[in-house]
C-alpha cells in the first residue's frame, strides 16, 4: 500500500456497526474480516459485553467495523442493561448498519433490534449469517421474503461468517456506500483498544470456554499488571465472581480448572502479542457485581 493510494481523493473512510441479538456470529464475522483473532468468541450467547472497532486498511479505504453486544428485549441485570446501552449507542454514531440475524430463524428479539434499527435513521444493511447451516434453501428465501419489505434496507445479503463465503462481497457492498475521506487510523492499526483490554477478554474466553456450563455470565476479568522486561511480558490477572462457590468451581479441585484456563490462555495471548507470556491468575469474590452499576464500572465496562 502506498502513501498515494491512502491520499487519494478516491478514498474512503468510515464506520461499520454489526449489530444484532447474541450469539448470531457478529464477532466471528468482525475476525473473519480482519483476518486475525480480535474479538472473543464461545457458543455461549453474550459473551461480548463491550463495543470492540477492528480496523481494516486496504488500497480503496479505510473501514472501522465496531463489533457490538448483543441486544436483547430483557435486561434485568445492570450488566445487561449497560450492554444493552452500548449497542444501541453505535447505531448513532456510524456510517452504516449491518444487522446480522440467523439464516434459519426470526426471533422476537430480532424484530427488536429491527424496531430500534427503523428508528435510529441510519442505512442498514440485513445480513443473514449462518447459510451453510441451513439445508433448506427454499425456507431461507421465505424468510427473506417475509422479513425483508417489513422495513426499507440498504441491501440484503447472505454469508457464512465462519466458512467465510459471501464476505467478501459484503466487504465491497460496505466500501462501495463509504464516504471519501483520508484514514484516520495508522495502516498498521486493527483495533482501538489497548493490549490489557485484549488480555482481558481472551483470559475470559478461555473461562468462558471452560467453565460454559457453569458460570460465565458471573465472572470478569481485571488486569492489574502488564509489563515488559528482558523480552518477556508479564501479565496478572484477576477473576472476579460473584460466590464463594463460584471461587471454588473456578480454581478446581487442586487448581487444576485455574492452571488449564492459564495455559491455554498463555498461548492464545503469545499468539496474539508475538511474544513470551508469563501469566498469573487470582480469583476474588465481588458479591452480586454485575448487579451493580458501580462495580461494573470499575471493572471497566464504561459507556
């Protein structure tokens, strides 16, 4: 990439949301785009809780692709209601919507986020993800059909975020409805946030990926330390639950479920930073947290 194809009065630059309810693949989507693991991702439905822009730089623009949580019509607790705040809080401040839904369902949640989508004035594009699940081609285009005059969209498309086909017809829809403007990130940058919120979210994968049929909407993740010396990056980390009993399922008997977490969470973040990883674990008790807009906020989840 040269320096005269960024500056060139034909470029564009812009903001993506990919909006949706949990668990459709929005973030599977946001990685399969970027090429690179960015955003945390488990068949678990909410696991991304905050906003996360993964930054594509190409010879034609510049795309900010914001991946979201997903939005659900029920939120009781703090944590979701503040998830529910930032998603719907992208709709305002981007170029475009792609609002993903699943290609063999429609659920009420989806005609939810529809409802809020109509209202934010901003194009959207319906993006049904998820096709080669989906052995019935007929009773996808009916869904379609049903769905797609209920509101105007920018266009409608279908894809598989996890095998990757149509993406890259997405990505040219996307470039094509961007404005002409410079970049405003580095070429070389691919996400906004820092590297301690990414060694976060991939530690809380790994114990998502563990722990899934126990509690992973009970726990968080807070980095107290990240330092670099003599090539070696040293990362602390606490866990933050909200029982006891949750300490005790985290930690294992002997500690075998912490050790399992850290070394499978030291490889995915030596991958990710290119260098030696020296990881420490803690867990701690923060009673009923994510039922507190307090706590929620110091533990990083700030609108």
């Amino acid at each position: 990439m040269t320096e005269k194809n960024l500056h060139s009065e034909d470029y564009r630059f812009g903001y993506v949301a990919i909006v949706g309810r949990p668990n459709v693949g929005k973030s599977t989507l946001l990685n399969r785009i970027l090429g690179q693991k960015v955003s945390i991702v488990t068949a678990k439905p909410q696991t991304t809780r905050q906003r996360l822009a993964g930054i594509k730089t190409t010879d034609q623009g510049q795309v900010v692709y914001v991946d979201t949580p997903g939005i659900h019509h029920t939120a009781k607790r703090a944590l979701n209601r503040y998830m529910n705040r930032v998603a719907q809080a992208s709709f305002r401040d981007v170029d475009l919507v792609m609002f993903l839904v699943e290609a063999d369902k429609w659920t009420r949640q989806d005609d939810f986020v529809a409802r809020a989508l109509k209202a934010a004035n901003v194009p959207v594009m319906l993006v049904f993800n998820k096709i080669d699940e989906v052995a019935e081609k007929e009773s996808l285009l009916l869904l379609v059909e049903q769905h797609a005059g209920e509101q105007e969209y920018d266009s409608i498309l279908m894809i598989s975020a996890k095998k990757g086909d149509g993406v890259d017809e997405l990505e040219r829809r996307v470039m094509q409805r961007l404005p002409f403007s410079r970049p405003f990130y580095d070429e070389d940058q691919f996400t906004d946030r820092s590297e301690r919120f990414l060694a976060a979210e991939m530690v809380r994968e790994q114990l998502t990926l563990r722990l899934h049929q126990e509690l992973p909407y009970a726990l968080t993740v807070q980095i107290e330390e990240f330092k670099r010396e003599k090539k070696l990056l040293t990362i602390g980390a606490i866990i933050w639950v909200e029982r006891d009993s949750q300490k005790q399922i985290t930690i294992g008997k002997r500690g075998i479920v912490l050790k399992q977490v850290g070394s499978k969470a030291r490889m995915v973040l030596e991958e990710l930073f290119g260098e030696k990883v020296y990881l420490r674990l803690w867990v701690k008790v923060s009673r009923d947290w994510s039922d507190s807009d307090k706590l929620i906020e110091r533990f990083g989840y700030t609108d």
